[in-house]
RNA sequence: UCCGGCGUGGCGCAGCGGUAGCGCAGCGGACUGUUAAUCCGUUGGUCGUAGGUUCGAAUCCUACCGCCGGAG
C-alpha cells in the first residue's frame, strides 16, 4: 500500500492539484491519461503524445492478453519497451469488457469466461489472473478486477453487483505483487446509490489500496446524476489517496469532476473522435468533414499551440478527412490529445494559484459559445439575380 | 454504311406492363475504464427525345439523337 506515492500538494475548494511518484516517473494531477489499449495511442508516436504534455498512458488487459498475450509482452521487455512509452502506465483490469462483451461472456462468482472477439477462441479472466497479466506487463497501476455495473440497474442489483466487485478486490489485493513505484487502485461502485457507493468506499477503506478509482459512471445516467454521485462519493474518501475517474469523459466532464475531487481520468473521446473527424477546441466540439470548413484558412483551434493547429488550416484537414486520407485521423488525434493536456494544465495551475472557479468556469463559458463560423468562400459564386 | 448492345438522381447500377430502388458521392448526426480510421440518418430522378399500343409504360412498338463494340 506504500508502493506508489502521493502528494497532495494544494486544494481549491474540493480541487486538488497532486503528484504520484511511479517508478517511470512523476504524473501532475488532475491528469488526463491518453487510452492506448493494445499497445498503442491510435494513431500517435509514443514522442508526439509525449510532445502533449501526457505524463501517463492506459493499457488495456483485456486487449493485450488476447494479443499478442502478457507473455509475449513481458517476454519482450514489458509493455514500456514493447511499445516505446517509458513513462508511467496504468492498465484496466479487463473488468470493463466485462459489461461490454455481453453476449460473449459468462460470469460467475470466481470471475468471467469469455470468447475472444479476434478468434471465438475461449479465456477466462479471474482477480488473481488479471493481477498476474498486469505484473507481467509492468504496469505501474494495477487496476482491481471488477464488474461494470450496468446501467440502469436497480438498488437490488447495483449492490450484488457492487459486492461481488468488493470481494474480488479483496482477492486482487491477495494476489498482487507490491513493489516500489508500483501501485494497486481499488474501484468503487455502486451504481448511483449513495448509501452502496458509501460501502463501497468503506469496503475498499478496509482492504487498503494506494488509490480509489470510480467505476460505473458515464455509462448514460447523464451528467448531472455524475455529478451527484461524485458530490456524494468522494468526500468519503481519504485525503492522501488519488482518485481516478475512470472512462471520463467529455471536456465539461472532466472540469466538472476536478471541481469534485477527482485527480485522474482516461477516455477515448479525444482519440476516437479524432479518428471519426470530431476535434474538441476551446468553444465547445467541431466536425471537420462540415462542409463549411472546406475554405476555412484557420486552424482548428486559435489559441492551440499543437502541431496540427500551427501548420495546418481546417480547409487542409477537411480535405484529407474527405479524402479518406490517414493523416486526417491522425492530425485530429494529436489536436485532441494536446487540447486535453492544455485543459489538465490549465486545472492544474489554476489550482495553485488558488482561482480555480475563476478558470474554471471560463473554459466552460468558452465550451458553451460554440464555434466561431468561417468568413464566405471566396470561391463561391454568385447567383445569378435575374431570371 | 450495316449489325448488335446500351442510354434510369453527380457517378456506377437494379427494376423490364401497374405511376422508381440500391451502392458510392453529397449533406448531417453519434461516439465517455476502445471488439470501432466506426456506426447511424438523410437531400437529389419521373427513367435520352418524340410519337404509338394499353385501363395503365422506365418496362412493348416506331422514329430520331447519343455512346460503345463488331463488320465493311
């Protein structure tokens, strides 16, 4: 429970502006970790994500022991090596694909028997087995094995559910190997009672972990029942514990979620919808295959210092997602990425200086403007007016 | 010049007697611990032109126009 370090070094309010301490190196927090499930950020070079500003990455268990196996991974020097990130990594436990690989699972009270999507071929996943995966990778935070409760789910289900997932995390804490530099994040649930998340939290209390995560949330409930339950969750927790939120969110999400306590998020927002042509600027979202941004000169975002925004115009990328070009994807991606660093900087400093409301709620103020349309095509012509 | 084939929304095609569909493009939406460079929705045509047959034609007949192939 020693083995990761956290400082708590400011609060605003119910924000904190913290530092964990891995054995790859530091994570300023409140963090955003990139999602780079198989061994890789879609679309992105270990050195461009690292160019962000992203202290941290997210890899996923579920994906790696399919392919191309742990063994395999740690055979070739670990999942830092294998993929060129030496800086910290957290990996999901594979709980999530729990829920989301309906139909091709079976749980039981021991843990979940599956079918591989990539080849129908039958696994199994328990809490000593998704430990053992992610020791064999060397992920610097373990992420407790758990169930996904879906939602809705009634107070009947949330707790079973919920409790189910108590008494893996206490097999997961058995079964993992601490080390310094290393850590194990025990996950709340509870859907979105107060008095399970509430047991939750205590459960976890009782166990010991060196960080809570909050799983269950953004699965449709909206925001603000998020919201809520974060407003009722982390306030029981211990002060010198990171918390992480985890699959969050949209960038009103995540601002929101600081104002709430929570120091860590992961989401694949920014990096799948970049690939589908969704960029995320400082007033609100755009989709550059729009045809109204096929003259426009500027970038994406004005005040953006990424790569993608200090070379290239929204015409230019709207072109290349026209044209089904891959470099398309991939300058959104980076734009994503790097605008979500700019917002965890922003958090973070504005924390420091004390006037997190104040910074806050201007980039919410900036999100809700929407964006700024282009001047008329030059191109365009002019109707004829007589008929 | 003759013979044959074809002319259906921007493009490529289906429909071959009962008043037109599909794919792509176009336009727009989704995406929250990634089974996803994915998924969903949607605007366009009266069927080369002119006649004729028929209760009714994109569908049958005639002529013309255009394109393609073959023959000469």
């Amino acid at each position: 429970m020693t083995g990761l370090a956290f400082e708590l070094l400011k609060t605003d309010g119910a924000a904190r502006r913290g530092c964990l301490h891995t054995a790859h190196g530091l994570v300023n927090t409140p963090a955003f970790m990139p999602v780079g499930t198989a061994g890789t950020v879609k679309g992105m070079l270990p050195e461009q994500v690292k160019a962000t500003g992203a202290e941290i990455l997210l890899g996923n268990t579920y994906h790696l022991m399919l392919r191309p196996s742990a063994e395999r991974v740690a055979q070739l020097g670990g999942l830092h090596k294998f993929m060129n990130w030496p800086g910290p990594i957290l990996t999901d436990s594979g709980g999530f694909q729990v829920m989301s690989l309906t139909g091709l699972r079976t749980l039981d009270a021991d843990g979940v028997t599956f079918r591989s999507h990539v080849d129908g071929s039958k696994h199994r996943l328990t809490p000593e087995r998704s430990m053992q995966i992610q020791h064999l990778l060397d992920s610097n935070i373990t992420m407790a094995f758990d169930e996904c409760t879906p939602f809705p789910a009634t107070h009947e289900q949330a707790a079973s559910s919920m409790r189910l997932s108590m008494r893996w995390a206490e097999r997961c804490k058995a079964a993992f190997t601490e080390r310094s530099g290393y850590g194990l994040f025990g996950i709340v649930q509870g859907g979105v009672y107060e008095d399970l998340r509430a047991e939750s939290v205590e459960a976890l209390n009782g166990i010991g972990f060196d960080g809570y995560a909050v799983g269950g949330l953004a699965v449709g409930e909206g925001q603000e029942e998020m919201f809520r339950v974060l407003d009722v969750t982390t306030p029981l927790m211990l002060k010198d514990r990171p918390r992480y939120l985890m699959g969050v969110g949209r960038p009103s999400d995540i601002i929101g979620s600081v104002r709430r306590g929570v120091d860590m998020f992961d989401c694949v927002m920014p990096t799948r919808s970049g690939r589908t042509g969704q960029a995320f600027v400082r007033r609100g979202q755009i989709n550059i295959r729009n045809a109204r941004h096929a003259h426009d000169e500027r970038p994406l975002d004005q005040e953006c210092h990424c790569p993608t925004c200090t070379h290239y115009s929204r015409g230019y990328l709207h072109h290349l997602f026209k044209a089904g070009e891959m470099l398309g994807p991939m300058l959104l991606t980076g734009h994503n990425v790097w605008f979500y660093q700019d917002l965890m900087a922003s958090l973070r400093s504005a924390i420091e200086e004390g006037r997190f409301e104040d910074v806050a709620t201007a980039w919410e103020a900036g999100l809700a403007q929407g964006d700024i349309p282009a001047t008329d095509d030059p191109l365009k012509t002019t109707a004829p007016v007589e008929v």
